[in-house]
C-alpha cells in the first residue's frame, strides 16, 4: 500500500521477499517467417535479478539439484496489432521433480501487485510449492511493465526518495497542492520515460500474455495459481478464454465487482480489522505486550506516534527520517502477515523511544526498495497497470468529500488509503472500466480461497468473486485466519484442499471451512 499506489494485491511481490534481508524492454518487429505461438524459448541458468525486479543474486539450486530456468517469450506490442512491434516477457520455471508419464502440464503463478515481479518471487518461494512440482513445471513470469518484461519507468532512486516522504495525508490546502503536484510529477516522468508502453499494460493485455504462454509452453488448457491481483488477473484470463481454462486455483480474492474507490475503501476496513487483531493478539501473550496495556491502549499509543510524525518525523534509515507516510507504509507491510507482526512490534516499540529504522526498513520493503537504495519498479508498475485498469478519476475535492467515511472505516488508514485515489489524476492513458469483467460461462470449476483476516483483500471477496464467474465455476472455500492469503499460511486444510484439486483432479465441497 505505497503512497500514493493503489495495490489491490500486493500479496507476496518481491518488496515482501526482500524483508528479511533488509531486517538482519521494448523489442522490434517480430521475425516474419515465424509465428509468435511457434516460437521455441531459449532455457538457460538464471541471472541475478535486474533492479527493476529487485535486485540481489540469481536464484539458488532447487532441493534436488535442478536449477532455475529463465527464457524469454515475444508477444505483440499491441494486441490490436498482433503483427506489429513486439516485447520481451521474462519467464521462469522449475522442471517437474516427478515422473514424466504423471505430468500434467504447466502451473503458471501470478502473485500479485500488480507490479510485482515473478521471476524474483517464485524461486523465493519455490518450497512452499514443491509437492505441486510433483507433477507440474513450475512457470511464473514478469507481466507486461513490470522487472525485465518492458519495464514502466517513472523517477530515478534519488527521486523516490524524496517522492516517498511526502505528506499523505495533507492537513491544509497548501499540503494538498503539493500532493497534487507531486503525483502530476511521477505521472509526468512515467510518461516521458515509458509513453510507448503506457497503453498496453491493462490487465486484459496480460491475460493475453498467458494465452500466448499457454500455447508456447504446449499446454492444451491453462492451469493457474493466481494470488492477490492474480486473481483479477485469472478471472479476467477466465472470461476471455473460458475454453481453454484448465485447474485454476484463485487465494487472496480481490473483489471483480468494486471500482477503484470502493475496493479502496475496503482495503481500510481490512487494514484496521488486521491491526484490531495484531493488538489484541500482542496484549493476550504471556509476557507483557512492550506497546501497549490494552488492544486499545495499542492502537491509541500509534495513533499518537503517527501524529507527533506528522509535526517532527524522527531518526530512521540514515539519512532520511521516519516520517507519518513512512511509519504508516511501514505498519501496512507489518499486516499482510502474521509472521511480520513480531517486527511490528519492535518497530513500534523502537520509535516510541526515537528509533525509526525499523518502521522505515519495512516501509522500504512495501516500496521495493532494498538496503542499497536502489528500487524495483513496482510503484511504477502499479500506477500503471492501476490506470489502466480503472476508468474512475478522482481530483482532491471528491477525496475531501468521501473522506468521513473512510475516516469511519479505519482511523489510521482512512486519510492514507482515501489520498491515495488521486494516484491516477494526470495520467496520460485513459481506464478500460469501472471494474474487470470475470463473468466466466463454460469454465470449468475454479476454486476461490478468502481468508476472513485478509488486510489487502477483505474476505468478502471472495463470495464476490464466485458470484461473478458464473453458475457451477466459483467453488468457496474460506479460511479463518490472519494475514494476506491462505495456502502460504501453511494451514494443513488448505494444502490439502489445493494440492487434492490442482494434483488429482479433486474439487473441495463449495463452502468448505478451514481454520
């Protein structure tokens, strides 16, 4: 949840792969005696990570000795112009571990963002998906704009300094003008440094990507692991191409039927459920909770932190300082997952004595910025996908107006989450729609996992979702757990409904419980 980015699913992006590290192009035209289907990819070793994708060293042996592999895929420039300019897709896999006679096919993962960088975060999280290795090649990508897959650019490292410690939440109207001001400058430099791109980064444009991969790969049907914003982005696959919709597996739903401001508004309700939660789970320890004496006491204390940041920030990662964006970016990246909350707690407890690095390591972390200070280009990516997405514009006086609900959603997060709704004004490519069409008759059952404490993409999502698909595609399951998805949380029930159905074919009961 970048200031002032919208993301709809910033699940498990290379900016969450960094963390524990932090805490200790375009092509030509395309060969005219080749079609783009027919092309054959070149596999090879990996090499480290672009800074687009974050940076860092190329991906380690997998368990058994095999290596990562990375090829790139042409695909049109254009989709209305098939034959025209193309781009280069950066792909990755890991060859099935399991018998040839057994493979199905494919598994072909989105993990969310939009902005977030396949290639980077699937090998980071390759183990947790090694039992579906057994009998799938194990395929992630860089979409259209994002890491080495013609990247969005926007401001330089310098520059997103600076951008990132603005005030997002403007208190008068000369903070607002420079707000304002501000995202008119990133939307401007995105333009200059990507104006070719720009219009052919929509989601749309992505699931034609992966038809095209599909075929490339020489998969009769996609099989499909999409988090976060890979569901938007599997749903949207769905309806375009219902036919060829193989095992599909959708975790942490974003809701298909919301525009841009509604699913804002829903992401601080989410938020401030899962910081409900971290209080009342830090105040029921054993030992003494260090911020705070009651769950209240908890979220009162940050309150008070956020606005004494407001009037002076305090020391963070040298040379910059803790500001109120930061330290609330910073308590954000904490809530996608339970297993980050001990480091909220540290950080909260550090800044209440003058100490904000480690608010601000976590905020880097949600911006893709790593310890060298040197960004991935996931805000880029993000408001770029994001505007081309979304049809709706929202200028300062609507925010003004809608901000007492957003306030009665979250008074931590309403103000942040409702400024960043301007993120699209001045962008230089008008929206598709109001909302993605996932509207899916013919496919195939889907199974559509929601998990009832989801910060990013509130749970209700889910049922959304299932309505939007179609009669007999949507399956719901839902998980009664915390943080931003569910087959990661490494609950036994999940894995067990996933691995059945993307493994043997099996589809859970519709309303299934696991907690």
């Amino acid at each position: 949840m970048p200031k002032p980015v919208r993301l709809r699913a910033a699940a498990l992006t290379a900016a969450v792969v960094a963390l524990s590290a932090l805490l200790a192009g375009c092509g030509g035209d395309s060969p005219e005696d080749e079609d783009l289907p027919d092309q054959k990819l070149s596999w090879r070793d990996c090499p480290a990570p672009s800074e687009a994708e974050g940076g860092g060293t190329a991906p380690s042996p997998l368990p058994d000795g095999d290596t990562w592999q990375c090829a790139t895929m042409r695909a049109p420039l254009d989709w209305d112009d098939p034959k025209g300019d193309t781009i280069d897709l950066a792909l990755i896999r890991a060859r099935t571990s399991g018998e040839a006679d057994r493979r199905i096919g494919s598994l072909i993962f989105n993990f969310g963002g939009p902005g977030g960088s396949g290639v980077t975060t699937l090998p980071a999280f390759g183990q947790d998906y090694a039992k579906l290795r057994t009998r799938y090649d194990l395929v992630s990508f860089d979409p259209r704009g994002v890491g080495r897959s013609a990247p969005v650019e926007c401001l330089d490292d310098k520059q997103l300094d600076t951008y990132f410690q603005q005030d997002a939440t403007p208190d008068d109207a000369a903070e607002r003008t420079e707000l304002l001001d501000n995202t008119k400058r990133f939307n401007a430099a995105c333009e200059k440094n990507s104006k070719k791109v720009l219009p052919h980064v929509a989601t749309t444009d992505a699931a034609r990507d992966m038809d095209l991969m599909r075929q490339v790969l020489g998969d009769d049907k996609l099989h499909y692991f999409g988090i976060s914003y890979g569901t938007e982005l599997g749903g949207v696959y769905a309806h375009l191409f219902p036919g060829t919709v193989g095992r599909a597996v959708f975790d942490a739903v974003v809701d298909p039927t919301q525009t841009s401001e509604r699913g804002t508004l829903g992401q601080a309700k989410g938020f401030q459920l899962a910081l409900d939660n971290y209080a009342e789970d830090c105040v029921s320890k054993v030992e003494e909770c260090p911020v705070g004496d009651s769950a209240q006491d908890v979220k009162n204390r940050i309150a008070r932190l956020l606005k004494d940041l407001d009037r002076e920030p305090i020391p963070g990662v040298f040379p910059r300082e803790l500001t109120q964006t930061a330290a609330t970016s910073g308590i954000a990246q904490a809530l996608y997952s339970k297993d980050f909350w001990e480091y909220l707690t540290e950080g909260l407890a550090q800044a209440y004595d003058g100490d904000g690095r480690v608010l601000m390591v976590l905020s880097d972390s949600l911006n893709g910025r790593d310890e060298n200070g040197e960004y991935s280009n996931l805000t880029a990516a993000n408001v770029a996908i994001n505007c081309a997405d979304d049809k709706p514009r929202y200028d300062p006086a609507y925010v003004e107006r809608r901000l007492p609900e957003f306030r009665k959603a979250s008074a931590l997060f309403g103000d942040y989450l409702a400024w960043s709704m301007i993120s699209c004004t001045g962008w230089p490519v008008a929206g598709a729609a109001d909302h993605p069409d996932v509207s899916a008759p013919g496919a195939p059952p889907i199974l559509v996992i929601g998990n009832t404490g989801d910060p990013a993409t509130p749970y209700e999502g889910a049922a959304r979702m299932v309505d939007a698909l179609g009669k007999d595609v949507g399956v719901e399951l839902t998980y009664e757990g915390q943080g931003h998805g569910a087959y990661d949380s490494k609950n036994p029930c999940v894995r067990d409904a996933v691995d059945g159905y993307l493994l043997d074919g099996r589809v859970p009961a519709a309303g299934t419980v696991c907690s």
